[in-house]
C-alpha cells in the first residue's frame, strides 16, 4: 500500500461513516501539475474526537487544532477538521479554532491560492474555491484573501511563498509580496528551527539562485542571514573572480545545487565565503589586488555562530564548518605530499568537500584542473592505502618503554606520515622507524 491508497481508504471510510473527506493542499496542487506529491492531506467535517473513534490509534498531535494523525503500515496521514483560525499570539499559531461542516470556509484559512485546493478522491474533481486553478496557469504565487492578514496569522508564511515560488519558477502577485516587504522584520517571531528548515529547503529543492533572489528583494535575507546580505557589493579580485561580487559568486554557485543536494553540503556552498565581506582591503597600489586575508578563518566563526542561532545539529555544524575550513586547500593539492594529501581525502565527507571545490571552480575562473586531478587521484589510490591499517598503536609504544603522554600522540603522527609516504609498511618496519627517530626518548 502506497500513500495514495492509505488516503483514499482513510477518505472511503469517513464517507462510509456519514462524512465529507477530500484531499487538500499541497497533493491536489501536485496532482495538477503532473508531480508526485510527497505526502497526502485530508479534510473533513468529521470532529477530531470522531476522526480518533473511527481510526483506533491515531496520533493526537495537533487535535486541538482539528488535526489527527492516522497511521497504517508505517504510513501517516493528517486529517483535518474544517475550521476557521482566529487570531494569532504568536505570529505562528491560531489563538483558536473554530470548526466547521464547509470545504469553502476551510480553505480561507490557508496559506495561498494554488494551496486550497480541494479534490474528491473518487472522481477527480476539484473543488476550487479561491481561483487556485487560474493561480497555477499564470504560474502566481497569491495569499488567499487580505495578504497582511495571511502573513499576520503566521509569519513563516512569508519564507513559504519565497520557496514555493522559487521551486515552481513563478512570480509573487504584487500585493502579497508588498505584504512581505511590510511585515519582512516581524519573522524574528518564528522559531529559528522553522527558519532553518524553511532555507534548507530553499537550497536543495534545486531552485536556490531563485529563492535568495527573492529573499534579498523581499528584504527577508537581511532578517534571516544579514551576512550573506553583507555579500552584496563586495568586489573581488576579476583575475581570479571575473563573475563579479561575492554575492554573484554566491548565487552562480547555489545556482548548481541539484535538487535533493546534501544539507551541508548546501549550506557550506552558501556560506563558503561569509569570511569576505569582514575581511576586505581594496589594493594598496597599482601592483596590489583586493585581498581577503584570513576570510577562511573568520569565516568558520561566523559560520559556526550562524549555525548555532538556527539550532543546527552538532554533526551538521562540524560538516559545514568544515567545508568552509578546507575549502582553500584544494589549490594546494597537486603540491602536497602523499601524506598530507591522503590525510586531506580522508576528510569526513570528503565527496562534499570536492562537490564544493567543483562548483567554486565553474562559478568564477571556470578550471577544473584540480578537480580533475583529485578524481584522478581518488581512482588510483585504493581506500586502503588512503586510510591504511595502523602500524603501531599506544600498547606497542609502551612495550617499547615509551611512557603514556603527549609524546605518544606525535610518534603516533609521524608513524603515520611515513606509512602513508611509503616509507614503511609493516609493524617491524615501523618500531625500528620509531627506535631510529626517537632514540632517547623512551624509558
């Protein structure tokens, strides 16, 4: 069973038991555009107390909001009662809710037109009560209703119509993105995890260059990440950067994002040179260029205050710190040694490192000789020989009379510098290496 039949068979029984039920929102405007829809929605004139009798076990998360999880073989659904929200304390949440036995009060309460749309799941036809049908044809993304009211009811409404409009290509009717312009500083209200979640998908729904695009113009960019928004106008130097500013460095390369990229991979793309704007200086003489001294390292600090205000996991914020941290070291590669190269693929993720430096390569000078010469390297270079075995380890060190400490850690170290040089490759080999390197250091 499918998602689709789970629907249809939580829609038959609500019939078979006196009530109204429909699919809503975000399928029937999938459905229409020939999409697969994630996931399914129903609504129904069905109190959320009589959804729970007719479906034993369903999840009563949001049943005071008319909403009731029903789950079958692992697969979940949301039933919701028809209602009206009013009012709103927090900029997210109804203050409360009234429920009601009509479709066509249902969908005011919604966010935008091409989202409230109705359709009966036995004979296709759709229930279009706010010209979301018109809306998708003229590829328009519309509040339905007062669009200040929309967004007043819940602010990350207005993140919504920027993704929506960038996943689909379509344009923001001029009153609701007026509306948005307006209300642009009052989405501090949402929870910085909405936030976060709300971008991410920005990113890696294959649309990215679009939505930012809007969140600048929206002025949402500089509420949500005032320091890409300090990107804008910040020169670089056209040897080396002959696209333009870091802002357009920026969105060539967010442009590139495939759909269904990564999270940190996308965020590190996004925030790989957040270290510029605080680190300009303009040349000094006719023989200088702009340089951004230390924009790497300021960059992984802004990067990790970025991360923690938008409650970013630990796990996720090492990864996008790192790419961000390493993202230089690639013009190094075909001059370092064995050693500090295998160490450098052995970087955890190491496939988004490289993804980043291509991407960076085709957004500015357009060479990929050193992204093609790390493929290279990876394809000659078996696993095993990029991350051996050990040699040594702490218990050989001390049956050689070597007392426990920070000592351990540099043999250690070199032990494995020279492993991955060649230079041995047994354990004999590599307790005469240690006695001959650190004679006299030992008990």
């Amino acid at each position: 069973m499918n998602a689709r039949e789970h629907t249809e068979r939580i829609c038959a029984r609500l019939r078979d038991a006196g009530y109204q039920a429909l699919f809503n929102g975000g399928c029937v405007r999938d459905i229409i555009l020939g999409r697969e829809p994630a996931d399914y929605d129903v609504c129904t004139d069905a109190r959320p107390e009589r959804v729970m009798q007719i479906f034993p076990g369903s999840l009563t998360v949001g049943a005071k909001f008319g909403v009731v999880i029903v789950v079958e073989d692992g697969i979940q659904a949301e039933v919701a009662t028809f209602r009206s929200d009013i009012g709103s304390a927090d900029g997210r949440h109804p203050e409360r809710v009234e429920f009601s036995t009509s479709p066509e009060q249902d969908v005011q309460r919604r966010d935008f037109t091409i989202n409230g749309l109705l359709m009966d799941p036995r004979s296709g036809e759709i229930l279009d009560f706010v010209g979301g049908q018109a809306d998708i044809r003229a590829r328009i993304i519309r509040a339905i209703g007062d669009p200040e009211l929309r967004f007043e009811e819940d602010k990350l409404r207005m993140l919504r119509a920027v993704r929506f409009a960038g996943r689909f290509g379509y344009s923001i009717e001029p009153r609701t993105f007026a509306a948005m312009r307006k209300l642009a500083s009052q989405i501090h209200q949402v929870s910085q995890e909405r936030i976060r979640d709300e971008l991410s998908k920005m990113l890696t729904e294959g649309a990215a260059r679009r939505a930012f695009e809007l969140l600048d113009e929206s002025g949402l960019l500089r509420e949500v990440l005032p320091e890409i928004a300090r990107m804008k106008g910040v020169e670089q130097p056209p040897q080396f950067h002959p696209e333009g500013d870091v802002w357009t460095h920026t969105l060539l390369m967010i442009e590139k994002l495939q759909a269904g990229a990564p999270r940190t991979l996308a965020w590190g793309v996004l925030l790989h040179d957040v270290g510029k704007p605080p680190t300009f200086r303009p040349p000094s003489g006719p023989d200088d260029r702009i340089r951004f001294d230390e924009h790497v390292g300021v960059g992984v600090r802004i990067v990790e205050d970025i991360c923690r205000r938008l409650r970013f996991s630990n796990e996720d914020t090492e990864q996008i710190a790192s790419l961000v941290a390493n993202h230089m070291r690639f013009k190094d590669v075909p001059n370092m040694k064995d050693s500090t190269r295998k160490r450098f693929a052995r970087l955890r993720h190491f496939e988004q490192h490289l993804e980043l430096h291509r991407l960076d390569c085709l957004s500015s000078h357009g060479s990929l000789s050193t992204y093609d010469f790390v493929r290279q390297f990876l394809a000659e270079t078996p696993p095993e020989v990029v991350r051996p075995a050990r040699l040594l380890n702490g218990e050989d060190l001390k049956h050689m009379g070597f007392r426990p400490g920070p000592l351990f850690k540099e043999i250690l170290s070199v032990v494995e510098d020279a492993q991955l040089e060649g230079k041995i490759g047994t354990h004999d080999e590599a307790v005469d290496f240690v006695r001959s390197q650190f004679a006299g250091k030992s008990v």
